[in-house]
C-alpha cells in the first residue's frame, strides 16, 4: 500500500515538477547558448554592439533567476502538496485510506525530498548542458596537440590531492543532508501546527509558527554549541550539529505523528 501512496503522490505532482525541470534545462540551455557565442566573438574578434551586450546580460541574468526560483518554487509547492493533502477537502480522503499514520507521514516526507530532489538532479544536469554547450564555442581544432594528455594528468593529481580529504567531504555532505532534511521537518511541522490552529489564514500562521520554531533551535543550537566547547569539545562542532539535527528530524516527525493522527479535525 505505501507503494500505491508513492505512486499517487507522483501522479499528483508529476506534471509541476516536470514543468520546473524543464524550465530549468531551457534556462541553461540559454546560458550555454550564451556561453558559446561570447566565446566565439572573443576567438573570431567579433565587434560586439553594446545593444546586442545588454541582452546578453539580460539573458543571463533571467535564466539565472529561472533556476533560483525553480529550486525555491520546488520546496513551496511540495509544502503546498502536504498542506492540501492534509488540511483541506482533500484531507477527508486522505484520511479515509487503508493505510495507518506512518505510512501517510512517510509517503509525504519520501514525496517531498524527491520532488526537491528532481529539480536539484535537473539543476546539475543543466549545469553541464550549459558548460557543453558553452564548451562548442571554444576553437578546440586550435589547441595543442599534449592538451588532452596534459588535461588527464592535471585532472589525476587534483583527485590524489582530493582522495586524502574524502572522509572530510563525506562528513560534510552527511551534515548539509541532515541541516537540509531537518530545515524541511521544521517547515513541514510549521505547516501542520498552521493548517490545524488557523482555519482562515493558516499560510500566516505556518510563516509564524517557522520562524518561531527557528528561534527555539537557535537558542538551543548556541546553547548546545557553547556547553560542548566549555567540556572541552567531546564533539566537533560539525558532529553536534549533525546530532541536532537528527534529533529535530526525529523530534518534528513524532510530533507530526501526533497531532494528525490525535488532534486533527476536518471537521
């Protein structure tokens, strides 16, 4: 059944999040279009008119905000999804489902981080569109004949100095997960505790009740932070925050749990 629960939670949400994918793949596509032609103009000496540059950054500046508000567009309407399919009409036949609370939270976290996730996956694969196709401006028939020799080289001893930082890197990617899944919780919680206290402006009172919940986890991530720095640092600083943030994970999910399974009324 939770599998049925994904599908229908794709079905629902498949055609905005396709929407915003491309319109980010459009947006690099520009850029890289753009790319190209001022790199051809800077080999082939091209007397670019002044016009012709601030369309240009017209264009750049346009695509680049294409792709900012396609990621932020992204978490809003995922928290908009939740929102409908807990505390409006919609919310009567979620409820009514064979299925039990968890299931419902889960499918609704798991749909959430994909759909931001699609739009991220569309992002990165924008970035290379946009570099391969910047890429096609450059003469490469110009080039040395050991560049591509010299090029794998250099690549092969930026990965050896790369290789000895990896644990590192994997630290730090674990941490950026954790803040980020624990920054959706947060405002997947504000959502909950908004749609269930205010019937008629519940968007407000989620804004209040986010920033409200922020401050409470500032005041405790700065309290939690200096008391591990006065025993004499037990935990790095990135390790306490990994744990923060676990227990906020933890911590918003139970409490979602609870309140749509035992105080949520659609009536």
């Amino acid at each position: 059944m939770f599998g049925k629960l994904m599908k229908a939670e794709w079905r629902a949400s498949r055609r905005v999040v396709g929407i915003l994918c491309l319109a980010v793949l459009i947006a690099a596509l520009v850029l890289g279009l753009v790319g190209c032609g001022l790199f051809m103009a800077e080999t082939r000496s091209w007397n670019v008119h002044g016009t012709v540059e601030m369309i240009v950054a017209l264009l750049c500046v346009a695509a680049i905000m294409v792709i900012a508000v396609a990621w932020a567009a992204s978490i809003f309407y995922a928290l908009w999804r939740f929102y409908r399919s807990r505390f409006t009409e919609e919310g009567y036949l979620t409820f009514t489902l064979p299925v039990n609370g968890h299931q419902l939270m889960l499918s609704s976290i798991l749909a959430s981080i994909l759909e931001i996730l699609a739009v991220l996956l569309a992002t990165a694969v924008a970035c290379v569109l946009g570099l391969g196709i910047s890429a096609l401006g450059i003469p490469w028939n110009e080039a040395p004949a050991d560049f591509w020799p010299r090029l794998w080289e250099q690549l092969g001893e930026l990965w050896q100095e790369f290789v000895p930082y990896g644990g590192a890197v994997a630290e730090a990617a674990l941490a950026a997960f954790l803040t980020s899944l624990s920054r959706l919780i947060m405002l997947m919680l504000a959502v909950t505790i908004g749609g269930m206290a205010a019937k008629k402006h519940p968007i407000l009172m989620a804004i209040l009740v986010y920033y409200g919940i922020s401050l409470v986890w500032t005041i405790i991530e700065v309290t939690v932070l200096v008391g591990n720095g006065a025993l004499n640092r037990t935990l790095s600083v990135m390790g306490t925050m990994d744990i923060l943030s676990a227990v906020t994970i933890v911590g918003g999910y139970f409490i979602m749990y609870f309140l749509t399974t035992r105080k949520l009324n659609l009536n």
